[in-house]
C-alpha cells in the first residue's frame, strides 16, 4: 500500500536553521522514497514500510546528531501525494 507522510521539524535549539538543512541532506543521500521539499514541511512517498522506516531511521539519526526535536507529521495511507 503506498503512503504519503507530511514531516516538519522543530529542533529544540536556538541555531535551528542548520539543523533542518543538515536533516534535508540526509534525507537527501539515504532516502529510498520520493520527497518533496516545500516551506514549511516535507513530504515523503513511496510503500507504506518504506516511509516509515525512513521516518524513523531520519528521527533517530536527526537526535543522536543534533539532540532533541519536535516532529509533526501527517499520515495518509493509500495516497500517494507527489
């Protein structure tokens, strides 16, 4: 089943900006999904296990590199949205 995830990240530091970038490049060289970046959020695309263990995989490397962070995401199964 293909699934659409919206994720948008909040680092809980005052410098955030390099770390939403440093989450984008790594999206960038490890995701096996299609994403779409836009202002305010990404989207992710692909099969439903796929999205979300590159969710997962993308959260656990985003805190053991930058600390803690906010995620937000919106799920919508069975959509494929890019």
């Amino acid at each position: 089943m293909m699934l659409s995830a919206e994720i948008t990240l909040y680092p809980l530091q005052d410098d955030y900006l390099p770390v939403i970038v440093a989450f984008l490049e790594r999206l960038q060289e490890t995701a096996t999904v299609k994403f779409q970046t836009f202002p305010t959020c990404t989207v992710l695309t692909g099969e439903y296990e796929q999205v979300l263990k590159t969710l997962g995989d993308m959260m656990r490397w985003s805190h053991d590199t930058h600390g803690k962070g906010v995620f937000v995401a919106k799920f919508l199964p069975g959509y494929e949205a890019i």
